[in-house]
C-alpha cells in the first residue's frame, strides 16, 4: 500500500504517490525557480485508506500532516509504503518520483496547468452558467479533486491552479433553483506551466422527443437523464472481484493511463436534456455518432425540492445522429415517442421482500430471522460508503441504538464490482454495522424493489417486517433516529 504527501500553504496542494519501499525519514527542501523557500507549508499524507480532498485549491486530508519550517524544509518518519511526492502552491508545481528525490530532494516548483474555453448552447453563448472538471479516478483512489466556475457574460470560463494530468470536464445546466444536472464532455490533457483549450457545445444538432408515461402517473420528475456516446468497453480481470481496494485502485489508475483507457476517455460524451412536465426533451449541440438515450423516471417529491421522489420507471434506448454539413445543424432531430414502462414500488406499511446474503464469517443472512425488531440496512457502493458526514452519522447512530435489543443494523452494498475486502473496510470504518455480502441476482431485485436509483440508500423495517423509512438522502439519519429512540 502506498501513501501521498499533500503540501499546502494557504491554497498550496502537494501530493505524493507510492511505488518503492522507503525505510529512512523523508527529508527535503521546496523552492521556486528563483531559488526561494517555500515555507511555512502544511504538509498531508495520505495513503489508499487516508484519502485527501481538493476543491479549488483547498486542501483536506484524512490522514496526518505537519509544516516546512522558513527554509521550506520538511520531514516525515520513515514509512512503511514507498512514495512519490507532488508539491504544489499557488505560484507552482512539481511531481518528484522517489527515485528522483533520493537523487535529489530539493523540489523544484514550476508554473502551473490551466484551462480556458468557452460555452455555447446551439448558436448562443452559455452567459453565467456551470462548468466542472474533475481529477478523480486519474490518482486512484487517494485523491478526490475537483474545481467549479460559472462562465462570464460572454459564455468564457477559466480554472487556473489545475493539477498536472488528465481531468474530466463536465458541462453544467441549471434545472431548477434547487438542483444542476452535470454530464462530461470530455478530457482535457493538462500541461504544466500552459494553458490548455476545451470549448464546450457549438457543434452538432438538438435532439429532441417526449416521454410517453401512462396516464396513471399523475406527475413526474425527471432524475438522471442524458445521451451519452458509445466508448470502448473497460473489460475487467478475471481476478477483480478478489483484489483488494489497494490493487483495484492501482488497476483503474492503470487502465486510464492505457491506450484503451485514453480511447474510452476521449470518446465518453454525454448531453442534457432539459425535460418538460410534459415529458417534452430536448438535448444541444450532440454531434454525429451512436448514443445511448437513457432517463430515470421520479415521482415528485414533496418537501425538498433539491430531492427526487421514488423511481418509477427507467428508460435506455439506442439512438443514431446523422452527419451534417460542416458539422452542424440547427434542424432538430426528432425521435419521437419513447415509451417508459412503470415499475411497481414498494411504498411505506408494505410488507418487505425477504433478502438473503452470508455475513462476512460465512454464515447465512435471512431478513425474515429478524421479525419483532426493526431492521435498518443501508444499502452503498464502494466508492460512496467513505463519506465522512454520512459516515460519522451512521457511527453516532449505532452508539445510541447499539444497546437496544429490539434494533439490528446491517449494512449492503450493491456495487457491481464490490469484494469482500470493500465489505471488511466498512466493517472497520462503521464499527458494529454488520455488512451482508448479497449475490448479484439479491442486487438485481433490491434494486427492482426498493428503486434506489443510484445504488444507495438506507431503508427501516418495523417488528411486522414492514417498510417504515426509505431515502436517498443522508439527511434521513435523523429521522431515522428519531423513529428508533
């Protein structure tokens, strides 16, 4: 397992990744190209199971950290894991190999990447509107960046200070005074010490068509929804499912470095669309080539508007864009009609369907055992259970109910490629949350059953092994506490 070291001083990010084995103290010195100190500087370190977080320059991290003294020297104890070190300010960069370091530990920082393009819907420029790019899934695991900016009145956007890789960029658009639907639109390479360019829309044609939705749905809400281009598949091992969290997050950071992996990256597009009460759709600026047209039909939800109700229905169907002249059309593409078939929802008093897993020594898990107390399951997927907050109120939920004899707590999770080592690092981090590991034909019908549509979500069962509490939103614990105590 290896770590990172993250530098920060003010809005400085440094961060360091793990290939050798290091048995002395870490010891360097940071300086600009002028030869001045970088000092003062908070130093993280972080490993696989330490992650750190950047949001605009802003740095946070799980793990421990320390400051270069005035001379910008720092030093860590000696560790387990080898490194690499990336150190980072607002002035400058550097990413040092360890072998580089041990030839030479005085880093030097160089001008940062940045990126700047501009928004257009259609043959109008996108005045005061979202735009996204991300780092994660280029570093692993260990490193969570993203940045966010609004275009100005001429649809211009800039992200300066952006890390030295390959970041996603998403396009945003607005839906509601509560909710911003992002979808990507492709990867940007950035350079250090250059600017790079990534417009957004000004090609391609609208798509348009309608939701057909039975007449006994009153009403609905469209959740997530876009056209997304094909990509090359990422075909997994044969040994995924049995590597830990460590290899699988080695094998992703791999993959996108691959010649495959840059060949899905490029190709991965998506597109709004913007969807009326109706069922009225219509997405922008989608070039020629094959997509997939796929949409998450909600009830309304009553309360918070920035929410989705229960899912209803789901909808993925292949669609096909022409070429045009030049590469652009104003001329929508009009695709009709496009049926959602309703899915049955379990609603609240409802008897739960029995679900069946083994527990992580083995032995076998019925949901029926456990009539005449309540049930809470928390249903996640590897890669969202880690959420500090979300994770903290599951902690101080389970030492107010851990006593309590007629409550028991499990927590599933529902991920496609999950292990038994995702199941034994939520086993440690939600203490006595008791994970059920589930077949993937258990997956398939939670997920029928209880609509979650994002793989997540926390359901309560009263003693009669009725359906008392289901959500998406973190914001239930309290309730859920409430119900219980």
């Amino acid at each position: 397992m290896g770590y990172i070291v993250f530098v920060r001083s003010y809005s400085i990010t440094s961060f360091v990744f793990a290939n050798n084995h290091c048995d002395e103290d870490i010891s360097g010195r940071v300086v600009y190209e002028n030869g001045n100190p970088v000092s003062l500087t908070e130093v993280f370190i972080a490993t696989a199971n330490n992650t750190v977080y950047f949001n605009n320059g802003v740095v946070k991290g799980d793990g421990p950290r320390l400051n270069t003294n005035v001379k910008g020297e720092f030093t860590f104890s000696a560790q387990v894991e080898p490194y690499k070190l990336f150190i980072a300010n607002s002035n400058g960069v550097a990413l040092v190999s360890q072998k580089e370091f041990e030839a030479n530990n005085t880093i030097t920082l160089t001008p940062w990447g940045r990126i700047e393009g501009t928004y257009t819907i259609g043959s109008e420029l996108a005045n005061n509107q979202p735009v996204s790019i991300s780092a994660l899934g280029y570093f692993g695991n260990w490193i969570n960046g993203h940045y966010n900016t609004d275009t100005d009145n001429q649809g211009h956007f800039i992200f300066e200070r952006v890390v030295p890789t390959n970041v996603d960029i998403y396009r945003g658009s607005i839906q509601s005074k509560y909710r911003t639907h992002y979808v990507r639109r492709g990867t940007v390479e950035v350079t250090l010490g250059k600017t790079s360019t990534f417009n957004l829309g000004g090609m391609g044609r609208p798509v348009i068509g309608r939701f057909e939705i039975p007449d006994v749905v009153e009403a609905i809400d469209v959740g997530r929804h876009s056209i997304t281009s094909k990509a090359p598949d990422r075909n997994y091992p044969d040994d995924f499912e049995t590597m830990t969290s460590t290899e699988k997050s080695k094998w992703h950071a791999d993959w996108w470095k691959s010649d495959v992996g840059k060949a899905h990256s490029k190709a991965r597009r998506s597109y709004i669309l913007t969807v009326e009460s109706d069922g009225r759709f219509r997405a922008e600026d989608v070039p020629a080539g094959e997509y997939t047209l796929e949409a998450y039909i909600n009830n309304p939800v009553k309360g918070d508007p920035g929410e989705w109700g229960d899912l209803i229905g789901r909808v993925s169907m292949e669609i096909v864009v022409p070429p045009m002249d030049g590469g652009r059309s104003d001329e929508p593409l009009d695709i009709g009609l496009v049926s959602v078939e309703v899915q049955t929802i379990l609603s609240k008093g409802s008897p739960v369907p029995e679900i069946v897993g083994k527990t992580l020594d083995g032995k076998a898990f019925k949901l029926s055992d456990y009539k005449g107390k309540y049930v809470l399951i928390d249903f996640w997927m590897q890669d969202r259970y880690r959420d500090k907050a979300n994770t903290n109120e599951r902690k101080e939920l389970y030492s107010r109910v851990a006593n309590a004899k007629n409550i028991v707590c499990f927590g599933m999770n529902l991920g496609k490629n999950h292990t038994l080592s995702d199941l034994n690092l939520a086993q440690q981090d939600n203490y006595y949350w008791t994970q059920i590991a589930l077949s993937k034909e258990q997956i398939a019908t939670i997920h029928k059953t209880f609509a979650l549509e994002f793989s997540s979500g926390l359901i309560l069962i009263d003693p009669k092994g009725n359906l008392v509490i289901k959500s998406h939103s973190n914001k239930v614990w309290g309730t859920v506490g409430r119900t219980l105590l």
